[in-house]
C-alpha cells in the first residue's frame, strides 16, 4: 500500500489552543489571536504539493459539541473527528496515536502533523523510520523537546507563525532568534 498522493494533516487542536492560550498569550485567546485553520490547510497543500485529507480531532467526552466551530471546519474542508472515551484523559492524542500507527501500516505516506505533544514520539519515529515525509506545525520555542531531535531522522518543523503564517496578528513570543534573520528595526 502507501505511496499514495496524499497528504494527512493531523490536527491536535486542543493542544494548539491550549500552548496558545497558557504558553503564548498567557489567556484565553481573542478571536483574531487564534489560528487560521484554513492557512494551515493551504500551507499543507503548498508545502507538500499533494492532495489533502485533514482529520480535526475533538475531544467530546463531555457529549457536546462545539457545533458552529465544527461547521468551519468541515467548511474548510476538515474533517472532524469528535472522540468519546470514559476513563480515558488523552482521548484525542490516543485517536492521534492510532491514526499514526495505521499510516505507519500503510507505508510511506506524507503527514503532518499539528501538536507540540511528545505523546505522539514512537508513531512519528516509526513513520520517519519506514520512509515517511513527516511535519510538525507546532511553536518551535515550546515543541518537545525529544520530538524536536527527531529532526535528526528527517522530521520537518514548521513554525505556525513564522513559516505558515497561520495568524492574523503578530503573538507576543519571545523566541531565539537566528542572527541572519534579526531585524533591529522590529525592536526600535
């Protein structure tokens, strides 16, 4: 199987929210300080120039949905994946795991991947490890760490700012900056 043309674009959106609101911002989000989930989707189709199949996961242990929210999305032609489970904390990232492992059977596929979570290490490991083209659209500054070395093996890390431009308004981040790209009149 595998080597089909598509690209699986894996969003782990409470973990995006949530490093936003509690790493980022320090709050709860604004409206406009919030991604631009159909950027995210037009970066995937550019960037890995394939046809994409995008997979929102949700957690709704709680038995509700955000109906207008998933309405967007599936607008934007996501596709959401609302996941149940009692007794389980990490409901989405478990759905994430499982869907990685079935791309890691399928053979070389192209993903991305939406998260900063080293919950999701072995499954991409395993993708990189069968010839797999894998990304991770994440705030590098507060990705794992041990997921961030991956890119040793050929892990690709896109930036949601920076590099995908996923936001209306510039985030209040301190980063490290590479000095070729400093720019002092951004701090005058």
């Amino acid at each position: 199987m595998g080597n089909d043309q598509t690209t699986y674009l894996l969003a782990d959106g409470e973990n995006i929210d949530a490093t936003l609101g509690m790493s980022v911002l320090n709050r709860r989000p604004h409206p406009d300080e919030r991604p631009r989930w159909d950027r995210i989707l037009d970066f995937a189709d550019h960037r890995f120039g394939r046809d994409v199949r995008a997979l929102f996961f949700l957690n709704a242990t709680s038995g509700q949905l955000p109906i207008s929210f998933v309405q967007a999305l599936i607008a934007m032609e996501y596709r959401p994946v609302p996941l149940a489970g009692s007794g389980i904390e990490k409901v989405v990232d478990v759905g994430i795991q499982r869907t990685l492992e079935a791309l890691v059977d399928r053979g070389p596929s192209h993903v991305l991947l939406a998260s900063h979570d080293g919950d999701f290490i072995p499954q991409v490991e395993a993708l990189l490890d069968n010839g797999s083209r894998v990304g991770v659209l994440c705030f590098r500054e507060f990705l794992n760490a041990k997921l961030a070395a991956l890119d040793e093996k050929g892990l690709e890390i896109f930036d949601l700012e920076t590099d995908v431009k996923a936001f209306q308004v510039a985030l209040p981040r301190v980063k490290i900056i590479p000095l070729s790209e400093f720019r002092p009149e951004e701090f005058l």
